[in-house]
C-alpha cells in the first residue's frame, strides 16, 4: 500500500468520516423508526378504539342467537363507523358470517388470527400487506352481556375489521423522503466536521513532525508552541523538555570538544619550537656521533630517532585540529595525476620498493590539491610497507560515474595477511592500533585519519578491504573537477604554517 494511503492522516479522516456517516446513518434511521411507529401506533389505537365502541354499542340492539340478516345488518352497522376511510366489517357465528363489502373482502384474515379471537378472549390486530396495499386487521369476540370484556364468557360472535392504511403508509413515505432529504447535508455536515476534527488533532503533530527534523538539521533551539491541557498538548511539553535537555547536552559537549581541539592544536603549536630546536641538536649531534663512544652513539641515534617521530607526530597534530576547527582548505590545480604520484613515490625513495601501474604522461589530468595528494598515496603506501609484506603495489586508474562525472581511482595493495575482520571497521580511526597490547609503534596512529579527511575534503571515498588473492587492498576515489572549478572551503593563514 502507498505511504500516503497509510498515513495518520488519511486514517484520522476515515475513521472521523466513518463515524460521523454511521451516526447520520443510525440517527437517521432511528428517527424514522421511531416516527413510523408512532404514526402507525396512534392509528391503530384510534382505529382499535373506535372499533370497540361502535361493536358495544350496537350488540344490544340485536336479538341473540342472530340469523344471517341479523350477521349482515350488524356488519352494514359497524362498517359505518369507520371516520375518515372505509371499514369492512366480517361478522361470524358459528358456521354463518357477514361481510360489509362484497367479494372475498377478508384475504387478509389468517387461520392463526381467527384462532387467536376464539380462545384469547382479547382484541388481536395485525398489520398485513396485500398487492402492495397496507391494511390494518383488528378482530374481537363478543361476550353474551353484549360488551367486549375478558372476563365474561364469550357468545361465539366474532366481529373482524379492516382498514386500509394508505394515509398511513402516504405519511410513512413522506417521513422516508423528509428523513433522505435531512440525511445528506446532515451527512455532509458531519464529514465536514470530520475533516476539522481530523485537521485539528493532526496540526500539532504535522508541527511536531516539523521540529522534530529541525531538530535533526541541526537546529536544536526549535520549540513548539503549547496550546491547551490535553495529551498532544503534553507531548508538545515533553518535546520541549527533551529538546531543551538534548540543546544543553550538545552544548556542553560541543564546549568540552572546542576545548579539547583548542589544546591540542595549542599544546602542538607550542611543542614545534622546543623540537625545532632539538631537531637541529640532533643533526650536530649524528654528525659527531662517529667519533662517540658506542654507548654514547647509541644513546645519541635513539634520541635523534624519538625527536623525529615527535616531530611527525606534532605535525599530524596540528593537521588533524585543522580538520577539525574546520580551517582545511583545498588548493586546486590542474595536475598530472600520474606524475603527482611518481614524484610522491620518488621523493621518499619509494620507487623500487612498490610496484606501480600508472598511466602514461598526461592521460590523466584533474583538478585536485597537489599538497593533500601527496599525503594521500604517502600515507596508503607508508601503512602498507610498516603493517603489510612485500609487494606492496600501487595502481592508478580513471573511472566514469553516470552521475559524479570523472573519477580518479588509486589503489595500494600489499601483500601482507590482510586485515583482522574485527579491525576493518576502526582502521580509519585516530590512534586505533589492531594490536592493544603494543605501546610503541613506527606510526603516530593518525596517518589514516589524515588521509580520511583529505579524501573527504575533496568530496571523495576511502575504504579498506581484503583482496581474494591476500593481503589489504586501500582505495580512494576522488572526483576530478571539471576545468574552473574552485576550491571547496576558504583559504585561512593557518595552512600555510610550516
């Protein structure tokens, strides 16, 4: 089923329309019963009294046990008091009877009806319907003190009478076109008021729908207006609550971030004096160390060798709390791919130790930031030589993405054990070690996250992976940007930083 058929709003509005129809519908219908019987029941008891008193007001005046002129003038009697419609009157004694009309004037009568007057002592009536024609059907005995009674015993004469109900049924029809003609705008109505209803419940949850994706954009002073005491006005409380309680959480942590970049990147910035000037110490003193006693050498070699490391280490410092306070800048030039990674490759004496598969001399040029390229392939590759075994290779290929245009691929690959599959998810961590048992290690624990965000930076991806033939395989993907394109964040001085 579509979302939009199966929504909160779509329910609301059907189950308020299904209930303000089947209220219209039910009020509607009782209404109509409840006139029905009322017309047909003040009929009936008129037609039933006066029936009673024109039988007990003319029994006396004929002789008893009656003949069948007797029957019939009894019958032509009480027929004539029939007010507003005719009467048809059946007399019965015994075996003989009378009608007031002639023909079969008494279809209506049932073999249950005649039993029914001739042991209950009660009047009967019952309301029949022949060839499309209501007609109420009352039938009474006749006790031999001449009045209707249920106490006295009964004389054997039966009177039946029957009256037409066309008046009767023409109101009943008139109340069923009234009622139909009430029922729509009455139904519409309702539907109306089912749609406000709906409308009502729904707006506040449209509107806590709203803030709750501000809040997931970022925007975390969102807050919802409180109207009334009901249960969507409590969660809109609550929502308040909870938004401001997550606004402080995220402030304080945020705080607590900024504060832990900031000493970062000053405690890194004040550690490059003091080693600068301990770098330079330890070239005087690897000069001299030859002519050092062997203690002292090694002494001095160690020293020189922990300074470098520190030196690095600082160096990736300071470029990771440039990530992170957001001040990287990408400064793009249309390159020469391949030659960029050559040079790299070159330039730490890299080119005999992996094995590189790079296209020709300007097959593969791009818009990318030179600098951060260099520390792309350098970090991949220096991970592979310190984590992995030879052959480290290294691949540099262009790919066509339908939608992201042209695409570099570079590929490292070693030929080491691979990569633990518990490991894969940290390996782009900052200072994650597979190893927890290991305290020391050649890397900084930040080369990989350098390379991360420098990837990032240039809008592309990076992942690690197992090759099937052994060993990890490290690509990045990076867009290559069309002639024009400018960089992506703004210069800052800090970059330049030696």
């Amino acid at each position: 089923m579509p979302r939009a058929l199966n929504g909160l709003r779509v329910r609301l509005i059907v189950a308020f329309t299904l209930v303000a129809v089947v209220a219209t519908v039910t009020t509607g219908a009782l209404t109509f019963r409840e006139a029905r019987t009322g017309v047909l029941q003040q009929s009936q008891d008129t037609v039933i009294e006066d029936f009673r008193h024109r039988v007990n007001t003319l029994v006396p005046n004929y002789r008893f046990p009656p003949d069948e002129s007797d029957l019939q003038a009894f019958a032509a009697d009480v027929s004539r008091g029939g007010r507003s419609q005719n009467w048809r009157v059946l007399v019965a004694y015994r075996q003989a009877s009378a009608t007031s009309a002639p023909g079969d004037a008494f279809r209506e009568l049932s073999p249950e009806m005649r039993e029914s007057v001739r042991t209950r002592r009660a009047t009967v009536f019952q309301r029949v319907t022949r060839d499309g024609h209501p007609a109420l059907v009352v039938g009474m005995p006749v006790t031999f003190a001449g009045q209707y009674s249920t106490e006295l015993p009964a004389s054997g004469l039966e009177v039946y009478l029957t009256v037409p109900q066309r008046d009767e049924q023409g109101y009943v029809d008139a109340l069923v076109s009234a009622i139909e003609r009430a029922t729509v705008p009455a139904l519409a109505l309702a539907v109306l008021i089912a749609l406000l209803a709906a409308r009502g419940v729904l707006r506040p949850v449209r509107a806590l729908r709203r803030a709750t994706r501000s809040i997931a954009e970022g925007r975390l002073d969102t807050r919802l207006a409180v109207q009334g005491s009901d249960e969507l006005a409590d969660l809109s409380r609550t929502f308040n609550e909870t938004a401001a309680a997550l606004e402080g959480s995220v402030a304080e942590l945020r705080r607590m971030e900024a504060g832990a970049r900031r000493f970062a990147a000053d405690v890194s910035h004040e550690l490059r004096t003091p080693l600068a000037a301990m770098s330079a110490v330890t070239d005087v003193l690897d000069e001299d160390a030859a002519g050092l006693d062997e203690d002292t050498a090694t002494a001095v070699r160690l020293i020189s060798e922990e300074t470098t490391k520190l030196a690095a280490l600082v160096d990736d410092l300071m470029e990771i709390s440039r990530f992170d306070a957001g001040a990287a800048a990408l400064h793009l030039d249309d390159i020469d791919l391949a030659e960029s990674v050559r040079r790299t490759l070159a330039t730490r004496g890299w080119p005999d130790t992996v094995r590189s598969s790079l296209p020709g001399p300007g097959e593969l040029r791009g818009r990318v930031d030179p600098r951060r390229l260099d520390v792309i392939v350098a970090n991949l590759v220096a991970n592979a030589l310190r984590h992995g075994a030879p052959p480290v290779r290294l691949r540099l290929r262009e790919e066509h993405d339908p939608r992201a245009g042209r695409q570099a691929v570079i590929e490292v690959h070693d030929g080491g054990d691979g990569i633990p599959g518990d490991v894969l998810p940290q390996v782009f961590d900052r200072f994650y070690k597979s190893d927890s048992a290991r305290t020391r290690s050649e890397g900084s624990g930040l080369g990989l996250a350098i390379t991360t965000e420098n990837v990032r930076l240039h809008g592309g991806t990076v992942r690690a992976a197992n090759h099937p033939d052994g060993g990890a395989v490290f690509t990045v993907v990076l867009p290559l940007r069309p002639e024009g394109a400018g960089d992506r964040t703004t210069h800052t001085d800090e970059e330049d930083r030696p």
